[in-house]
C-alpha cells in the first residue's frame, strides 16, 4: 500500500482522527455484513455471549457485559436482547435466562464464519506483528490520558 504522506508528516497527524476513520471503516464494514444476513452488531454480541455460555446468561449478565461496549447502553442491549428472543434465536426462561435455540446455534455458527472472513479482509496485508504493536500503541495512548479499555 503506498499511503499518500511521507512518514513524518504522518507522525504530526492527529491519533483521534486516524482512530476514528479506522473504527469508521472497520465497524461500519462488519455492521453493513452483518445487516445483509438480517442481523444487527448488538445482536450477533449476544449470540456471540451465548454461544460460549453453556448455562446461558441472564439478561443482566448480558446488559452488564454488552452495554459498555462501544457505548451502547442498557436499553439499547435489552431491546436487542428482545429482538434474538423474537428472531428465535434464543429461548428465555422465567428468570430471564437466554439460551440459544437450535436455530440460535446454526445462525451462530454462520456468523462466527463470517466474521472470521471480515477479519481476514480487514487484516489483509497486515503482519500479527504489526497488528499486536498497533494494539500496545492504541493502549499506551489510552493509559496516557487516563482512559480505560478493555475487550474480553
């Protein structure tokens, strides 16, 4: 890739907007794949939760869990809590325990592929090297200004 500024020109550039035109991208690239299967990113992160809890979760398992990610929010979660529950996705107990279905499961599984294949597309090009520095910088930057991160 030729990139269009000489290296130290690039290093006087701002990280808020390169970070937030890499997020842009990347993040509107999965949720434009995801929305062609019927799915939105807040959903396919509870299947996700789903998939690899064998009990379930509870919906306040999830909310607390999901709502922090990428600021989503509480009510935004239960709303697409609600919306696997009526795709059939999961089943909901009494105490408000979801568990995938069988059709949750296939659906998963599908998505989990796809998401592998958008991962692959997005890291094209891109040595686990370069990627794991990239990561240690964009923590360094956020440790520097007092902020927290964190991805399970």
């Amino acid at each position: 890739m030729q990139f269009s500024h000489p290296d130290a020109e690039l290093a006087g550039q701002p990280i808020g907007y390169w970070s937030w035109a890499a997020h842009k991208a990347a993040v509107g690239h999965i949720r434009e794949a995801l929305a062609e299967r019927g799915v939105s990113q807040p959903q396919w992160w509870v299947l996700a939760q789903l998939a690899g809890s064998e009990g379930g979760r509870t919906r306040e398992e999830l909310a607390d869990l999901l709502s922090p990610y990428l600021d989503v929010g509480r009510p935004l979660m239960e709303a697409e809590m609600d919306g696997v529950v009526a795709a059939g996705w999961a089943d909901q107990d009494g105490a408000e325990r979801l568990r995938l279905t069988p059709e949750g499961a296939a659906f998963h599984a599908e998505l989990a592929a796809l998401q592998s294949s958008l991962r692959a597309r997005i890291h094209t090009g891109i040595p686990d090297e370069e990627y794991v520095r990239t990561l240690k910088v964009l923590q360094r930057m956020i440790h520097n200004v007092g902020g927290r991160y964190r991805h399970h």
